[in-house]
C-alpha cells in the first residue's frame, strides 16, 4: 500500500506541476495576445487621425468684387467732357482732373 500511496501522490505532484505550467503558459499566451490587440488598436488609432479630414473650419472671405466697368451715366459724361475739350471749352489739365473724378 506504501508503494501505491507513492505512487498516487507522484502523480498529484507530476499532475499539478504540469497544470501550473500550463496554466503560466495560458497566462503568457494572453497576455502576449492583449499586447499584440493593443498595438494593433494604436496603429489603426493612428492611421485614422493621418487620413480624418481637418477640422471644419470658417469659409474664407470671398475675394473683393472687382471695380465695376463705368456706367452708361459715366460713359456718357465722358463723352460730354470729351466733347468740350475737343471744342477748347476745357484744358487738358481740367480734363484730365474731370475724368479722373468721374472714374474714381
């Protein structure tokens, strides 16, 4: 009976070492694994901040209107002052301070 009590505490001993091995193993193995799914987390974490559109932001000002082309008004006081300096009423400094007045 010595012999079978040995031999029955033999295997306790051989049968718990090996689970407590593979129980260290199992607890590497996920933790190898939890690693592994946090790095692949921070990669795509990282890819998706390089590719996300930016922020939203304001509009820019639209570009200033541009100089409006003179108006029939305007084309025809010109025609007028253009006129009067063709009959001598006006100097050519008075014509040119005239139309410069009139076209801003």
């Amino acid at each position: 009976m010595p012999g079978l009590i040995r031999g029955v505490a033999r295997t306790a001993v051989v049968a718990g070492t090996a689970s407590a091995v593979a129980g260290r193993v199992n607890h590497r193995q996920q933790e190898k694994w939890a690693a592994q799914d946090q790095a692949q987390y921070q990669q795509q974490q990282y890819e998706q901040q390089q590719y996300a559109p930016p922020p939203q932001q304001y509009a820019p000002p639209p570009p200033p209107a541009a100089p409006a082309g003179p108006t029939p008004d305007t084309i025809e006081q010109l025609k007028q002052l253009g006129d009067l300096h063709a009959q001598g009423i006006l100097t050519d400094e008075e014509f040119a301070a005239q139309k410069a007045k009139l076209l801003g």
